[in-house]
C-alpha cells in the first residue's frame, strides 16, 4: 500500500485518486474548491461519471479515500504527489499553468521525505522539468529527494472508470527511471501494457493521441461532406476503412465533430506549441477548421430547409459534448444553439444529464423535461448528442407534435428510411 495525494479534483483527480484507492492505496483528494470538497465528504459528486459515485463512497468507508482542502493534510507523508488540475486555454491557445504552479509549490513548501511528483495534468512539452525547477528554487537549499514523472492520462468521460481499470496502456515518463518504476508499480494490479520513456516523450504521447483522434474525427467528418456531394454514405464508408486492421472502426463516427474539455483545448495547445518553436502545423490547422465548419454546416442546412431561421423554433436533443456526461464545454450543440440564435432562431432544448450545467451558460433557451417537449411547435428537430434515450423514440408523436416534420441527425442515429416513411424531411451527416 502506498500512501498518495492526488491535487486536482477535477476529472481527472477524483477518477485516478478514486481508482488508486480502490487499488488498496491510501490516497487523500485534495482542492482548492472549498464547495466541491464539502460536496465530496458528504458523498455528492461534482461530475456526472457512472459508477463514480458507488467507487467514492466505498473506499470513503473503507477508510482508504480522503477529501480536503488542506495542502498540508494531504501532502503529510506521501509517497506520491500526483498533479491533476486543470491547464485551461490561455489567450492564444497556450495552456495556462497557474494551479499547476500552485501544486508545485505546495508540494516544495510542505513535503519533506523522498516523494515522487507525478504529473497527470495535460502540460505542454517541457513542463516536468519546469515543475522540477520550481520545486528546487522554492527549497532555496533545504534538502528534498524528489523525481518528477509524467503520466498523461487517457480517460474517456463517460468510461473514466472503466478506461482507469482496463486501460490500453499507462505511459510512463522521467528522468529517474526508478521514479517511474515505482509509479509503474501502482498500476501492477492492472496487468497492462506499461510504456516508460523520458520526460518530454511522454508529455508528448499525450498530445499526439488527442490529436490523432481528433484528425480521425475531421478526416470522417471531411469525407462525410465529400459523400453528401457524391451521393454515398459515409457510415458504411466507415465500416469498410475500420475492417483494415491499420486504420481500425474507432474514432471515425461523422457528426458534428468533437467538443469536450480535451481535444479543443490539446489541439490548440499542440499547434500553439509548433508554432512557438518555428513549425508549421498545416495538418492541426486543417483538423480544427474543418471541425468549426462542421457546425456551421448545419446551420446552413437548416437554413436551406427553413428558408430563413428567424422565428423558427428549433428543438435540439442533447447538449452534453458526448453521451453519458453532464460536461459541456466547447459541446457542439452549445455553438449550434448561438448560431441559430444570431440568425433569430428560438431554442428549445433538452439534455438527459446537462440540463443543471446548461441553466448555468445557455440564454434564452426554453429547457424542457424531455425529447417530446422538444419537438412541440419546432420548426425542425436537431440531434446533437447520440444518448441512448434518444435511440427509440416514438416517432410518429414527435411528428405530430412538430410544426414542421424536419429532422436534422447530427450523429447519424437514426433509421433514415424509417423516418422518411413517417413523413420526415431526414437529414443525416454524410448519408445521401
Ligand atoms: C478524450 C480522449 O478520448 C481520451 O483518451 C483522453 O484521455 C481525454 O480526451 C483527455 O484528454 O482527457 P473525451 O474528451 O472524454 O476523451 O471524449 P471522447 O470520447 O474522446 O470524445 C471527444 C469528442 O469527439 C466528443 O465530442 C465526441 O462526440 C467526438 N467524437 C468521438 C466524434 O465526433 N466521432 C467519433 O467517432 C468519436
């Protein structure tokens, strides 16, 4: 048993501290956040993530899982300080490494036996020797036995559990090759695929796979406008490029391209980088322009069904970035929702899990109870997010209920030739 912090308790920080203490570790969260700690003491999850909360409360009672938001409680005799706070965007497309400063120094200012120093936060390049810098300057001498590793993380929200327990691999980065053994040893239990580099590499694996990903995304979602042209159908494209073995099926689900909290901001980091350095990254550019334009493609293919969107009552399904998730930063549906409404379009919308958060950023948007309150009096109905809820709906009510029988399925979900039977006016993403 090891004795870890996990600073952070974000996404992130409250799955792998969650995680490492259902692996038998003594692990204490530990954030700023007065609000979210006392939430998370009294068993409330800041995050919708299923099977978080029974995990939580679980290794609570076991007495393996702590949360505070004392940097010194939680850092008293650790083994492991994992950093895993957030690196937002900064103005132009930098991550911003304040709180990982803060980290940083709290672990300088209040750790004193041998610890290792993971860093779970996505951080550009370079930034575990900075972080080792600080930790130094800031001991002006006093004497600290510390490593710093890199341990990019690859949750999924939605699977974070999951993708923790099973995961494809754990990359592993240091200087100290004994330092990243030794984290190596914390995922012992899981049997998987170990992979230890250098500092830098890791930090980079990270980066490279979001951004790989997200260029899956664009690449299907440019093909899918190419198929819309050219009268094929890009979801049967798909199946047939995933059975070659070197492409394979995932990742490549046209729409209307990927929000969330990590690929936007990792993409912009990564070409933020690469220019910084005197490269040109043509391919990232690429990536996130067609991925802007896929939202806006289909604004204009309501606008050709609609004429024009003033007044038009729009319902949307889903506003969450993905299934399965209240998160909604940089979700599709919430740039298709002020589009529409710069074009004088009125809102009505619904979300299975996001409707607290969608309160909090959406204006002027009627919130309804459920998908049929959605397609009361709209002009069109609009999927943005493929939940399941919205899989089986009763069609034929929705149709009643509409004002006109338009619908735009932003995710390919639906049965185009079914819905054409009932009367609607189908428009998929690359389907003719
Ligand atoms: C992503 C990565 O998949 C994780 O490996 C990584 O750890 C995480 O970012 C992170 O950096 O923290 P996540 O943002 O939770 O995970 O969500 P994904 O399942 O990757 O989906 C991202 C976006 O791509 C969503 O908006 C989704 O709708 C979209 N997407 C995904 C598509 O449009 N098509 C697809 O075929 C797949």
């Amino acid at each position: 048993m090891s004795k870890l912090c996990v600073i952070g308790t974000g996404y992130v920080g409250l799955v792998t501290g969650t995680c490492f203490a259902d692996l038998g570790n003594q692990v204490t969260c530990m954030d700023i956040d007065e609000n979210r700690i006392s939430l998370l003491n009294q068993g409330v999850m800041p995050i919708y993530e299923p099977g978080l909360e029974q995990l939580v409360v679980q290794n609570v009672k076991a007495g393996r899982l702590f949360f505070t938001t004392d940097y010194a409680a939680a850092l008293k005799d650790v083994d492991f300080a994992f950093i895993a706070v957030g690196t937002p965007s900064g103005d132009e497309g930098e991550a911003d490494l304040q709180y990982v400063r803060q980290a940083a120094e709290a672990i300088a200012d209040l750790v004193n036996k041998p610890v290792v120093v993971v860093n779970k936060s996505t951080v550009p390049v370079g930034t575990g020797d900075w972080v080792a810098d600080i930790i130094r300057k800031r001991r002006n001498g006093r004497p600290l036995e510390f490593s710093v590793a890199s341990n990019p993380e690859f949750l999924r929200e939605g699977s974070a559990i999951n993708d923790f327990m099973m995961p494809d691999r754990v990359v592993l980065g240091s200087e100290d090759r004994k330092a990243a053994e030794a984290v190596a040893e914390l995922y012992a239990a899981l049997r998987c695929q170990i992979l230890i580099t250098d500092l830098r590499t890791a930090e980079m694996i990270k980066y490279a796979s979001n951004a790989f990903l997200a260029t899956k995304i664009s690449f299907i979602n440019e093909i899918a406008n190419i198929c819309e042209e050219l009268g094929a159908d890009v979801r049967q494209v798909a199946a047939g490029m995933g059975l070659d073995k070197r492409i394979g099926p995932a990742f490549l689900d046209a729409g209307l391209g990927w929000g969330g909290s990590c690929f936007p901001k990792d993409v912009k980091a990564l070409a933020h980088m690469a220019v910084l350095h005197g490269s040109q990254p043509q391919l990232l550019q690429a990536v996130m322009d067609i991925n802007r334009m896929q939202r806006r493609r289909l604004v204009m293919k309501l606008r050709k069904a609609l004429g024009n969107l003033d007044e038009k009552t729009i319902g949307i399904l889903g506003i969450s970035f993905k299934p399965n998730t209240d998160d909604l930063r940089d979700a599709p549906a919430i740039e298709v929702i002020h589009l529409l409404q710069l074009e004088g379009a009125k809102i009505q919308a619904y979300d299975p899990q996001g409707m607290e958060n969608a309160a909090k950023i959406l204006k002027n948007v009627k919130l309804c109870q459920n998908p049929y309150q959605v397609a009361e009096g709209a002009d069109a109905l609009v999927l943005a997010t493929e939940w399941n809820e919205f899989k089986q709906l009763d069609f034929a009510r929705i149709r009643d209920l509409m004002a006109r029988p338009i619908i735009m399925d932003g995710r390919n979900l639906w049965d185009p030739q079914h819905l054409r039977e009932l009367g609607f006016h189908y428009t998929g993403v690359g389907r003719p």
